[in-house]
C-alpha cells in the first residue's frame, strides 16, 4: 500500500498530451467513459511513474475490441481504477494480469 501525499489532491483528464484538470467527478465519469485520466498527488516520484504505467496499461486493454465485457467493466469502474492505483499501484502490470484471469472470459 502506498501513502498519499498531504498535498491536495488532482485530478486530471489526459486528452493527447494535454492534460485537463477537472473535479472529482468529472474525473470518474472520464474513468466510465473509458478515457485516460491521471492522478497527481502521489508521495513521490517514483510512485507517480508506476500509477502512470498503470494507467497506460489499462488503456491499452481498453483499446482492444475484443475485451471481455466483464473486464470492461471492471476497467471503468472507478473504485476499481482508483483503488487499483492507490493500492496496487507498485505492478505497473497489474491490469495485464488481470485481464488473464478466467472470471473475465
């Protein structure tokens, strides 16, 4: 588990290399409409860079066609996506593992 920084926290949409700082919200609603997003306020760089390969790994299961239904909705589900990346955030593979598990299929 990781610890969170004391700063506040922020939430962003990534749209190409932009990022657009949004509410909370607007943040999981991003997460259910299967867009990029990133958090910022991570306790250090290190844990920043894992939470953003997290990331890039569940968009790229997104972007299959194919996806299982279920694992789609596990993927924008956003208490799966924030919890993921709060907790699991130190395998960046975690989404690839995942996605392997037969209750997805």
């Amino acid at each position: 588990m990781i610890i969170m920084s004391n700063n506040a926290p922020f939430w962003f949409i990534k749209n190409g290399d932009k990022l657009i700082q949004c509410t909370k919200e607007a943040f999981d609603q991003a997460i259910r409409e299967g867009k990029s997003v990133w958090y910022r306020s991570y306790a250090n760089k290190k844990t920043e860079k894992i939470a953003q390969q997290l990331e890039a790994s569940r968009m790229a299961l997104l972007a299959k066609p194919d996806l299982p239904t279920k694992l789609r909705t596990v993927l924008t589900n956003p208490q799966n996506v924030v919890d993921v990346q709060v907790v699991f955030v130190d395998d960046p593979l975690f989404w690839e593992k995942e996605s392997k598990l037969v209750k997805y299929r």
